[in-house]
C-alpha cells in the first residue's frame, strides 16, 4: 500500500508538470470612472477561456486559488454597449501569466453604463390618495419636510422622474392629527443615491359634524332676455363640517350660487355649487335646479 501511494504521487506530480489544453472561467472586472460612470444594470462576472498552461496552474485556477480577476479597461464606458470575445485575447494575454490563451469561448459581454449626474425634486403630497376614517377629514395643508430631495444616479434613470414628485401616505382609517416619516422609494432603488433618504408628513384631522340645513339660490350670469323657469329660491342641503369649525358656520353666510354662463337653450338640469362653507367643509347632498330659457 505504502509503494502503491508513493507511486500515485510521483505519478501525480509527474502529471501536473505537463501541459494541458482546457476551457475556464475567469472572473472579469472593468475599469472606468465609478465616480463620473454608474452601471444600471449588473455587469459580467466572468469569462470563459480556452488556455494552454503547466497542470499545477490550470490545477489552482479550477479550484480557485490565488484568482485576481481580469481588467478590462472602458475608456468611454457609456458608449460602449458590448464587447466582442474575439477582441480580448490580446488584452488577456499579458494578464495570464503562465497560460497561453487560444480563444475566447465567451461570445460577446453586453455592457450598460451611464454618466452619473444630480437632480433636484421639488416633494409634493399625493393628497387624493390620503385614506380617513368614514366621518373624518383633513382640515390643513400637508406638510413635507423638507418639501425638495437631492439625487444621484444615472441621467437618464433622473430625467425619466416626475417633476415634482409625490409622495404616497401608505396609511388607512386616518382619524386623529397625522405626523409620520415616509422614506423615499425609487423604482431602481439601488441605482439613485438620495439625500434626505426619508421625509416628514404631516396635517391635521379633525371629526366631521353632518348638518341638515336650507340655503338661498343666488343665480349670476344670466342671458339677456331670458325666460327663467327656477322650481324654488331656497335649496335644501347636507353638509359635513369639521368639529372645531362648527362656531364659524353660519347658514346665511352660505349662498347656493347657479352659474348661467354660456348656458344654451332648452330644459336643463344644473347643479349649483355652495359658497360660504367653512374650509375643508364637505356638501353631502345638494339638489339640483331646473332651468328653462
């Protein structure tokens, strides 16, 4: 057993002393500007090579060992798109000493590098979106501290973004005064380097009192020479007001104003609009009025 082991390492060193012809993958890494230059989207890893070389090194380089990857240098990484492998030998063949290079099994590297530039967002409340608890309102402007957002990344990933930018309150069944931090989400997250990277929201609530009330109709812009046919001058109306603007509501204050204006003729049926409400009031229900010219 003991000259059976001596011989297979004699005979193992013997065999990786010679040479031998076979195909690896070589880890590859591109040399350009990363401060001027940003890659959107992942770069190629490795290479495969078809070499000639002593056994000990074709040894090490299959498992790995003492592998510093391949430079490909970009002069002007964002115009360069793809690289073709039958163009890289030459390039690879002072970077692997101790192996002959025959070809490049790798057909094409497919490239995608971009200028790196800066953007200022002007931040905006996406309001619509804001979801309150049945009976609730908001009751002032929201605020977005701060109200602008500094970005880095590829330019045209930053030019594709909307001017100004909304943010969306992932939040439901609002009811009482909101204050919240919202972090800054992209769609190519991992690309865009932002500053700040959340935002403060915030705004008041407050609970909505329904009221049951008449208002006067106020018609302006009515054509000359027109026959008016109106059902009746007071117009009954549902309101929703906030809680704490409810000393400020005073219903002969309120006015249900029909606007005339460009009116054509025939039988219609128009809605007037309420004024006089106190702010961020809510009309329930409001009749229409009939209108014959």
């Amino acid at each position: 057993m003991l000259c059976v082991f001596t011989a297979s390492v004699f005979w193992c060193f013997n065999a990786l002393n010679k040479r031998y012809t076979t195909t690896l993958s070589f880890p590859i890494t591109f040399d350009f500007d990363r401060e001027h230059f940003v890659p959107v989207s992942a770069l190629p890893q490795t290479v495969r090579i078809n070499v000639t070389g002593i056994g000990w090194n074709l040894f090490r380089r299959s498992f790995g060992v003492k592998v510093p990857p391949l430079v490909i240098p970009l002069e002007k990484p964002s115009e360069v798109q793809k690289i073709v492998g039958s163009t890289l030998p030459g390039l690879f063949a002072n970077q692997l000493g101790g192996f002959d290079v025959n070809f490049i099994v790798t057909d094409t590297l497919h490239l995608a590098v971009e200028p790196r530039g800066t953007r200022t967002l002007k931040l905006e409340p996406d309001v619509p979106d804001l979801l309150f608890r049945n009976g609730y309102t908001r009751t002032s402007k929201v605020r977005v501290t701060p109200d602008s957002v500094h970005l880095r990344g590829p330019v045209k990933l930053l030019e594709n973004l909307p001017s100004p930018l909304y943010i969306k309150i992932p939040h439901r069944n609002i009811d009482e005064n909101f204050s919240e931090t919202v972090e800054l989400r992209f769609i190519n997250d991992d690309l865009i380097e932002r500053l700040p990277l959340a935002v403060t929201v915030s705004f008041n609530v407050d609970q909505l009192i329904e009221v049951q009330d008449s208002v006067l109709l106020k018609i302006i812009n009515a054509p000359r020479q027109a026959w008016q046919v109106i059902e009746r001058k007071e117009l009954a109306c549902t309101v929703a007001i906030p809680e704490k603007a409810m000393e400020d509501y005073n219903s002969d204050s309120v006015r249900a104003v029909l606007d005339l204006n460009d009116l054509t003729r025939g039988v219609k049926k128009i809605m007037p609009v309420l004024v006089g409400l106190p702010e961020y009031s809510k009309v329930l229900k409001l009749d229409s009025v009939a209108i014959k010219f």
